[in-house]
C-alpha cells in the first residue's frame, strides 16, 4: 500500500508544477499497489459531476471553483475516484452558511470497493484532569482499590489493577457526557492565555475566509 499526502500551494505557478509532479509520482507507482492520496488540494470539486461520472461520486458540496475543476481533471487523468464524495456526509466546515469540503481521499477507480462509509462517534471519557483539584481524596481512593494475587499472572493482574483504577477514578472523577453541546475544558490548562490565544486564531481565520489574501492566510 502505498499512502501519499499532498497540500497543493497557493501561488499560480506553483500549483501548476505541483500538478505536474504529482501525476508524474502516481504513474510511477506500481499497478499491483493499494494507492490512497490524501490531502488538501485547495479547491472545491461541487456536487455536480458534470463530465466527471467516473471519479466523482456525486455527494459534494457547493459550486465547483477553477481549483475544483482541475482536482477532476487530475483525478479522470490518474483515474482516481474521490473518496469523499461516494457517501453522503455532513460538510467539513461551514463557511458564511455555506457547506464547504476543503481534504479529500483519492483511490484507483477499480479499489473503490474497499471504502466503507464510516462516522466517528464520541465516548464518554473519565475526568482525569479533575486529580489536581481532588488530589487530596484521589491518592486514598485509587490506593484503596488495588489488590494483589499470586494466582493470576502478570498480565492477569495488570489488567485488574488498571480496571480497578478506572472503576475508581469514575466514581469520584465522574465521566463526561458524549453529544453534549457544551463541552467541559480542563480547568487547568483552559486559562485566559489560552482562551485569548484561540479567540485571536478563529478572528484571523475569519477574516481570511472574508478576504482569501495570502497575507491574511500566513498571518
């Protein structure tokens, strides 16, 4: 299996080089091989296959751009389905109200039955950031749990142990709640340093999505 992953620059020039370089690179790759590409080529594909039935899979988003244009036309060049367009899912990100999908997976057209469509589901997790406020009750209570046999082995036992602490920790940690809108932060690196540091990203990021200018991409 060979796996390439691949950003696609942002200057005219560039791009077209990069283009070149890498339909060379997957031509050069031996027909046996199991080829998966990922990536952000910078460009949006569209939901329309319009010309391209045999690489686009038909579940895209938006209007297809100059960019999403020649993304096709690389992947009908390499023969190349794109991944993501083969089920229908939610969009990557949502900009100005409009669903956008910005990373692709490409495979050879004649290994697209091995995609499955998949969703990642969120877990309950135990609140191991809360020791430092409980440290006092935490030590006693994960000390209280552990036992010890000479009638199991080594795996055996350390299996127990780590069960006991986790059924431990649960009881006076507690876990978090998957789907929950509001998600809890660990109050212990969430501090008005960080906070400030990622209120500052998202408004630059926004303004690049406004503006698209190299200087506000970079800033």
């Amino acid at each position: 299996m060979r796996i390439i992953s691949a950003y696609a620059p942002q200057v005219a020039e560039e791009k077209s080089s990069f283009y070149e370089d890498l339909e060379q690179y997957v031509h050069s790759i031996e027909d046996e091989e199991v080829l998966l590409l990922g990536g952000d080529p910078n460009g949006h594909i569209g939901e329309q296959r319009e010309g391209f039935d045999r690489w686009h899979g038909g579940y895209g988003y938006g209007t297809r751009n100059e960019e999403g244009q020649r993304i096709l036309k690389f992947a009908a060049m390499s023969d190349l389905v794109i991944a993501n367009t083969q089920f229908r899912k939610s969009g990557h990100f949502h900009n100005r109200g409009r669903e956008t999908q910005i990373d692709f997976w490409m495979l050879r057209r004649r290994d697209r039955n091995i995609l499955v469509d998949t969703k990642a589901e969120d877990r309950q997790r135990i609140k191991w950031w809360k020791l430092k406020e409980r440290k006092d009750k935490a030590l006693p209570a994960l000390l209280s749990c552990l036992t010890s046999s000479t009638e199991c082995t080594v795996g055996e036992q350390w299996n127990a142990t780590v069960n006991a602490i986790k059924d431990s920790a649960t009881g006076f940690l507690r876990r978090t709640s998957p789907g929950k809108t509001k998600i809890e932060k660990a109050t212990w690196w969430w501090n008005e340093e960080v906070q400030a540091a990622i209120a500052q990203q998202k408004s630059e990021y926004k303004r690049w999505m406004r503006t698209h200018r190299v200087e506000d991409r970079d800033a």
